[in-house]
C-alpha cells in the first residue's frame, strides 16, 4: 500500500478520493469537487490517500499549526475492511506529523479530530463500511487515546450556508501523558482559525466560542 499526498484537483487520483467521500459522509459534510483546488494547493493542508493495487482505498487530510504547535485531523476514511487502512493512514499520518513538529524545533503538543456520537446521531450509514461505522471509530480513536474536550461542540455546515452541524465530539489527543485538561485559550484560537474559511458561522457557533473563553481550561474525557 502506498501513502500519496495530492496536491492538484486534476490528479487522477483525487478524482477516486472525491468520489469516496461522497460514497461515505454525508452529503454537508463534503466540500464540492472544484472548491477543493485552493486547499489542496495549500501547503499547510495535508491530504494523502492510501493506493491498493491502483484503487484509492482511504485518504486523510490533517494540518500542522505551527505557532499552536497542535495538528488537526479533518478526516480520515477508510474505503474497505480487511486491508489495515486505518492502522496504516494514522501511522504515517502520526510519522508525518512528529517530522513537522520537529523541524519546527518542537515535539507536538497534540491533535484535534471532530468525531460523531452515535448515542445521538444514528441517520448516518457511512457507505456500509464497517470500519467507518461511529461507534467502531469512535472506540478505535479511544484506543488511540483521544480524549473528548467537555463542552457542547457544533460547528458550521461546510455548506456554508449558516447552519449548525451537531451530532459530534471535539475530542484531544495529547502526546503527553497524564493529560486531564487543555488550555480553552489554545482551543478558541483553534477554532477560529480552522474555521476562517467559513464566514456563515450559526450563533450558536459564536455562543460556544464565548462560553469557552470564560474558562481557563476544559477538560478531557475519556471518549
């Protein structure tokens, strides 16, 4: 299996990365085909798909910040049971990321990952892919040790169009150990950089932002 970054919408191989994220999240959930051109274009957007026999398989975007000193997973899909994509992405994709940290003169902080409750979401069939099913991520990712950040989480529809978008966790993987809480400082900036790229924003959104900056910490959850 090879690990792949795309960096142009007319890679062929984006083309079969499109039309998985289609075929497995839900329809506000993916950007369309064009307006990807400008992020696979920037070089601090990481996206990479696992190539098995030809096929794109998996894929995974995440992002290293270097004045936060934290990474972000925006997604990770896993095509198909039985080949070990999962275990395979978020190896490189770890390996990648302690090289970038490192050349930054740091060791990372940690990374943030969006991940669905399926105790409040169950509408989502993710393509019929077992793997890809909430409640199997959801204990994957604890084994993983990401840890849920303990506040009400929504965040706007990458639709743009001004909505909320409920049903998931932000969840904390810290590279230390022992981690119980995360400076809500660190989190605030996070968010409104992550989400620059979405000038709709619900109030809602806005409500938690301001909610959390009354905080000096928030804790971490096992998931």
């Amino acid at each position: 299996m090879e690990y792949m970054r795309i960096t142009n919408i007319q890679d062929p191989l984006f083309k079969q990365m499109h039309q998985l994220m289609q075929n497995i999240f839900p329809p506000e959930e993916v950007l369309e085909f064009d307006l990807w051109k400008e992020p696979l274009e920037d070089p601090g957007i990481r996206v990479f798909v696992a190539v098995h026999e030809g096929q794109v398989v998996g894929a995974t975007e995440y992002r290293y910040y270097e004045d936060f000193n934290v990474a972000m997973t925006d997604f990770t899909i896993i095509g198909q049971a039985g080949l070990g994509i999962g275990r395979f992405l978020a190896d490189k994709r770890l390996k990648d990321l302690h090289a970038l940290a490192e050349a930054n003169g740091k060791q990372l902080l940690g990374m943030f990952a969006e991940i669905y409750d399926p105790y409040r979401v169950e509408d989502h069939g993710f393509g019929g892919v077992k793997p890809m099913d909430p409640y199997v991520r959801r204990e994957v990712l604890s084994h993983l040790g990401y840890k849920r950040l303990d506040f009400p989480y929504v965040h706007p529809s990458w639709n743009n169009d001004g909505e909320a978008v409920t049903g998931l966790d932000l969840c904390f993987l810290p590279m230390g150990e022992n981690e119980e809480n995360l400076q809500t400082d660190l989190v605030v900036k996070f968010l409104q950089r992550y989400y620059t790229v979405l000038p709709n924003k619900p109030q809602s959104w806005f409500d938690m932002i301001e909610s959390l900056k009354a905080k000096e910490t928030v804790k971490l959850l096992p998931i």
